[in-house]
C-alpha cells in the first residue's frame, strides 16, 4: 500500500464500525474475541499513522490537530491492551456461565461500536456531530454495564443512562446556544457548527450566549467526565459492569468528555469579554478531589474504590486545565495520559483478583502477593503509581500541578495537596490490606494475562524516569494551543 495514499483518519473509524458489523455477526467466543484484538491493534497502528503522513486540511466534518492526536493515539492503544485482558476475563466469565455465547457477541460488537463513537468524537469539527459520538459512546457502554443482568447491574445501567442522558441534554442545550451565538456572526447553516470556523469568529460572538452555552456544556459533559457532585453514576457503572468497561470507562471514556470541555474551554478564551471559563472549572475539580478523597475510606468494594479514585484524579486534571497557563495544561495533559494507563492497569488487576477470590469485597481479600505474587504485585504497583508516589509517572504530573499552583495561587494549591494526601492515605490503607498479610478466602482458577496490566505499569515507570525531548515538545505545543 502507498502510505501516501492511505488515510489514517478513515481507518480510524472504519476499522471498528466494520468490525462491530462483522463481530455481530459471526458465532463463537474464540473467533470473536481474537478478532476484537486484531481490530484494536489495526485501529492504533492506523492512529499512529497520524504522526506518520502529512494531516488532512480541516473539512466541514474532520479535525486532526496535536491536541486530539493525543487523545485518539491514547485512545486506540488502550483500547487495545484492554481487547488483550478482555479475552481472558470474559473467557473465565463464560466458564462460569456468568454470560453466555450470545451475550459475547453482544459485548465484542458494542466494544468495537463503543471505540468508534470515541474517536469520532475526537476528530469531529461539527460540535453537533461531536455531541452525537459522545452519545454513542456512552449509549454502548449503558448497555455494556448491565450484561449481566443482575438486579443490581440493570439498576447500575439504568442509573448511569438516566443521569448520562440528563448530562448530554444539557450538553445539547448548551451546544445550540453556541450555535445562536454564531449565528449572526457566520450565517446560517453548517457554518455555525464547524469548530474551525468557530474559533476564528469568536471574538465577535455575543459574550452574554456563550458564557451561558458554556455552563451548560461545563455541566453536561462535567456529568460524563464524573465531577462531584455530578458523579452519582460512575461507582456503580464501575462496580456492576464487565471490567474491562470499567477499565475503559476510567482510561478513555472520561477522556472524551474532558476532550469536548476542552474544545468548548478554548473557544470561550478566544472572546475577550466572555467569562473566564477557569474559576469554573478549578472550583468543581477542587470539590471532586477532597470529596471523593474522603469518600474512599468508606468504600468495602475494591471496584468501587478506584471508581471514586478516578473521580478525585479527573478532579485533579479539570483543576490544573481551569488554571491554564503553559505549566499547568502540560500537567494536566500529562496527569490524564498517565491516569489512563495506571488505572486501566488496575482494573486489569483487580478484574482477575474478583475472578480468583470469587468477590469483589475487600475484606474478603487478603495476602495476595502470596497467594499470586504477579497479580499481587501488580497491583502493589499500580496503586502507588496511582496514589502518586516517585519515580512513577503521576508522581511527576501531580508535583507540576502543585507547584504551578503554589507559584500562582498558594491557598488553592493547600487544598489541593490536602486532598491528594487524604486519597494518598485512603489508597495505601486499603492496599497494605488487600495485597500483604495472611491470605483469606477461597481461590479459584483463572488464567490471566498478564501482558496489558506490566505493559501499561513499565510505560508509567518510564515516564517517571525520562520524557523524550520530541514528546515533551509535542506536549508543550499542545498546552499552548489550550491558552
């Protein structure tokens, strides 16, 4: 094939809406799932390839910029390690008729349904479209987090898609305001849809429609990315799904909402007499950090308590993104690239744990790194990347958000190492619990893969050590193109 010729952005989203197509189609759990992998991989190769020919000029339909690059590259690439763990999880699910054959199909065609929605949502230019493939997405993985079919997993979908609905009705809302806004500006049409333009006319947009359309698009997809107190649906869409739902609801689906906050954030800037969209947003990333810090001492199931760590760390990046400024967008696109890859590789681990321990309670686990030294360790890992101890790599996005913030606002930055301290506290109490001491509870067997949850762990560990020059550059450009 001409690499010339090849458009990566196509493949992108038509690799996996094919897939989703074919993998409804076909019988059998092997076929399925192998073919979910090698349409992952496909899809973050052709998303590589980004890097790789010159970017398609804006169309009315398509972006590619070095600010969703990022998001799409990281995007496809956990998408992919998570098909890896996912094929062993949901073998060991169908073993223990927990889903039947018809349920898989059923989950491998939403998977692949699900990744398209989120990187059309990434390269859209029509923020009508955009809003449409946040929907998708977010439709998809309702109807994956209640696969099981328990009482408790519908009552979670349910919940999710009630409140996932209001979000994305307010999100709308604020959506058309933006679209009156420019109304006058661009005329009528698709004009006063498409990003690009958009941005080049915002200066001359009614202030009073976008500082309106903003609030109800900080609220809308505020809802999606979990900020408190808008957050009542991620702890039981993370507890009662599939895990490796849970793992792409905190690695990337969080991310595509954040993403669309972002496009709207860079838009308010560009109008001078518009609201500061920051005090916004570092007031409700402050109130996600100490609120779901405290909330992680009462939490008894392990899958609930990194749900509400995912909640305090998506805090933490729409804090250091409401400050702004060169320093605190680097961090906060880093905090977000490294909080993707650990806690992805956490539910990897804490999926085969519920597997082997038969529960997902904490007091019911104990001892791990004895009774499964890899998986335990793994874990060990994990939580203190998570928790945010050196050399790994969150280590260093949460000590640039700091001290960006005690340079500029030291009150702000008090409440912020107060919060990340208490989870710190919250996160190390647990672990020391879960993963050392006598073992307790019945172990079953279940064959893991072990591959995605190291893969992710050693990319974290590298980052905490060494950032390459050319990605440190392409980050520093990004943090300036979000102002």
């Amino acid at each position: 094939m001409n690499l010339a010729s090849f458009d990566p952005v196509a493949a992108v989203l038509l690799i996996p809406i094919g897939s989703a197509a074919l993998l409804a189609a076909l019988p059998g759990y092997r076929l399925t799932a192998r073919l979910n992998v090698v349409a992952s991989l496909a899809t973050f190769l052709a998303a590589l390839c980004l890097f790789l020919i010159d970017r398609p000029p804006p169309g009315p339909y398509v972006l590619v910029d070095d600010l969703n690059i990022v998001f799409i590259v990281l995007n496809t690439f956990v998408g992919f390690t998570t098909s890896i763990f996912s094929a062993s999880y949901i073998a060991h699910e169908l073993e223990t008729g927990r889903l039947t054959p018809a349920y898989l199909r059923f989950y491998h065609a939403m998977y692949q349904t699900m990744m398209f929605g989120m990187n059309l949502a990434f390269v859209s230019n029509n923020i009508g479209l955009m809003w449409v493939a946040v929907e998708l997405a977010t439709l998809t993985t309702v109807l994956m987090v209640g696969i099981y079919r328990t009482h408790a997993a519908l009552e979670a979908a349910w919940k999710y898609f009630i409140l996932g609905s209001v979000g994305i009705a307010l999100a709308l809302f604020g959506t058309i305001l933006v679209y009156m806004a420019a109304r006058p500006v661009v005329g009528e049409g698709q004009d006063g849809m498409i990003w690009t333009i958009l941005i080049e006319h915002a200066a001359d947009f009614d202030p009073a429609l976008l500082n309106v359309a903003f609030v109800f698009l900080f609220l809308g997809y505020g809802t999606k990315v979990g900020l408190a107190p808008l957050h009542a649906w991620l702890p039981d869409a993370h507890a009662e799904g599939p895990t490796p739902i849970s793992a792409v609801l905190s690695g990337l689906l969080l991310n595509v909402a954040l993403y669309a906050l972002l496009r709207f954030k860079i838009l308010l800037a560009a109008n001078p007499t518009a609201i500061a969209p920051g005090p916004l947003m570092v007031t409700m990333g402050l109130v996600s950090v100490v609120f779901a810090a405290f909330m992680l001492y009462r939490r008894r199931d392990i899958k609930r308590l990194f749900a509400y760590s995912s909640i305090e760390h998506m805090g933490i990046i729409v804090f250091a993104f409401g400050m702004g400024g060169p320093l605190a967008n680097f961090a906060g696109l880093l905090h977000m690239v490294m909080h993707s890859l650990t806690k992805s590789a956490i539910f990897y681990a804490v999926g085969h744990i519920s597997q082997i321990k038969g529960t997902q309670r904490i007091n019911r686990i104990r001892g791990l790194t004895v009774t499964h030294p890899a998986l335990g360790w793994g874990l060990v890992v994990g939580v203190a990347a998570i928790a945010g101890l050196p050399p790994l790599g969150i280590f260093m996005s949460e000590f640039l958000v700091v001290t960006s913030t005690f340079a500029r606002q030291p009150l702000l930055a008090i409440v912020l190492v107060f919060g990340i301290l208490l989870a710190f506290g919250a996160l190390m109490l647990r672990l020391t619990s879960v993963a050392f001491g006598r073992p307790r509870g019945s172990t079953a067997s279940a064959e893991a893969s072990y591959v995605p949850m190291f893969a992710h762990l050693a990319l974290v560990l590298g980052a905490g050590i060494y950032l390459p020059a050319p990605l440190v550059a392409w980050f520093q450009n990004v943090a300036r193109l979000l102002g």
